[in-house]
C-alpha cells in the first residue's frame, strides 16, 4: 500500500474500511497467531500493525465498545503505518 492510500486520521469511514477489509486471521493462519501480535506488537511489518489494528477493532467490537477507541488506535499506529508502506 502506498502512504497516499493510507485513510488520513479522523476520517471514520475510510479508516473502519481500512480496518474491516483486512483479514488479519487469513494472512496470519490463525487467531492465536493475530493475537500473539497484538500482544508483543513487533510493529516490524505493515501487515503486523494493521493485523494489531484488526485485532483491536475486533476485541472492542466483541466488548461493545464505541468505535472511537479504534480512531485512537489508528493515530497511534500511523507513524508505523506510514513507515512501512511501500
């Protein structure tokens, strides 16, 4: 993904479309692997921050949570992010 396509902080419908597209699950084989990721948080890969992104958004949609906690998240990932696109 190039950093132009990355949705800009605080544009809610980009980012939950960034988030909800991305099947951390698939590329990563399996929820314990997501979630070793979201813990440790390597952040050495784009796909390992937008898996911990996912998980995230997946643990605060199963709490019922709002989704301006994963906003906040987003903003916090976005250095990463931005770092490592192509």
């Amino acid at each position: 993904m190039k950093r132009n396509e990355l949705p800009a902080i605080g544009d809610r419908d980009a980012i939950k479309k960034f988030v909800t597209e991305f099947s951390a699950y698939s590329v990563f084989g399996s929820f314990e692997k997501v979630a070793e990721i979201a813990t440790h948080k390597p952040r050495k890969t784009f796909n390992e921050v937008r898996a911990e992104l996912f998980f995230y958004y997946r643990a605060n949609n199963h709490l019922g949570v709002g989704f301006d906690s994963v906003l906040d998240a987003y903003e916090e990932l976005y250095p990463y992010l931005t770092a490592l696109c192509d």
